[in-house]
C-alpha cells in the first residue's frame, strides 16, 4: 500500500447532515500518478488517476488534471466503465460504514482525551488531600505530645494540691 499525499478524489461525496469534500474510506494502493499507460490532460501533463466515492460511482476511477485545484486544466475522464448496481450499492454502504467508524473513533479519542484530563484533575485533587491528610497527622502528633505533657503536668498540679492541702491542714491542726 503506497501512501498519497493526496489521499481523497476530488469528488464532493458528503455524509448525511455533513459538508465539504470527503477523504476516501481507504488509502490509495497507489498513488495517483503511477499507473500505465499515461493518459495526458489539456495542460500536457500526466492526469491523475483517483477514486470517486460520490453516491453515483462508488469505488469507480477516473482521470483527473492533477493540478485542478491550482489553476490546472478542466480535464475529466473516466479510466474503466460503469460499475454494476449491486457493487455500488455494496460500496456505498461500506463507504459509511467506513466513514461512520473513523467518525466514531475520532469522537472515542476526543472523550479518552476528556476523561484523561478528568482523570489528572482527580488525581491532583487526591494528592493535594493525600498531603493534607499528612499535615493533619502531623499536627495530631503534636497535638498528642501536647496532651501528654499536659497530664504529667496536671498529675504534677495533682500531687502539689494534695502536699498543699495537706500542710494546710497540718497547719491548722499544729
């Protein structure tokens, strides 16, 4: 399969509720210049040779000046005859099928790119809470320390009441 650079006929082929030219369903096997026997367009030069996918002549080539789209000629012939009805009803079909499938894996890549963006927004948004969970055990250690030194410190208030109280009453008894 060699690739083209141009890849579609020049034929406006247009899906249901879509406009513009359409690309063809499948790459060329060649490119459009690498057939024999040349055949000549009015400018003198090699006519291309492309696939029509337009609804009346799926599937059939036709020979086209090359530089059409850039001042060429108005050159158009059609390299083979007409294809059978079933065919082109046939190709027709496969041509959406085709089309509709790249239609939707173009809208798959677009929602896998969303929901990849989605998705870094959530893990950044769990990181920040993982670090914020961190700070928090960080601050009940202290916290813990804190209380801590606060009961060595109430038992040792504890202990120095009950001295004080007990001068006190050794006080009042002596």
């Amino acid at each position: 399969m060699a690739g083209s650079s141009a890849s579609g006929s020049s034929s406006a082929s247009q899906a249901p509720g879509e406009s513009g030219l359409r690309k063809s369903p499948i790459p060329y096997r060649t490119r459009p210049l690498e057939y024999q026997p040349p055949m000549f367009c009015y400018c003198g030069k090699k006519a291309a040779l492309w696939i029509s996918w337009s609804d009346d002549n799926p599937g059939r080539r036709y020979l086209k000046c090359y530089r059409a789209r850039d001042g060429g000629c108005s050159y158009l012939d059609w390299y083979e005859g007409p294809s059978d009805p079933f065919v082109c009803s046939l190709l027709r079909d496969l041509r959406d099928a085709v089309w509709s499938t790249k239609r939707d894996r173009a809208e798959l890549k677009v929602a896998l790119t969303d929901a990849e963006v989605v998705i870094e927004r959530q893990k950044q948004g769990m990181l920040k809470a993982l670090d914020e969970v961190e700070r928090q055990k960080e601050q009940v250690k202290v916290v813990e320390v804190q209380l801590k030194k606060m009961k060595k410190e109430r038992v040792v208030l504890y202990v120095l009441c009950v001295a004080l109280a007990v001068l006190l009453l050794r006080a009042n008894v002596v």
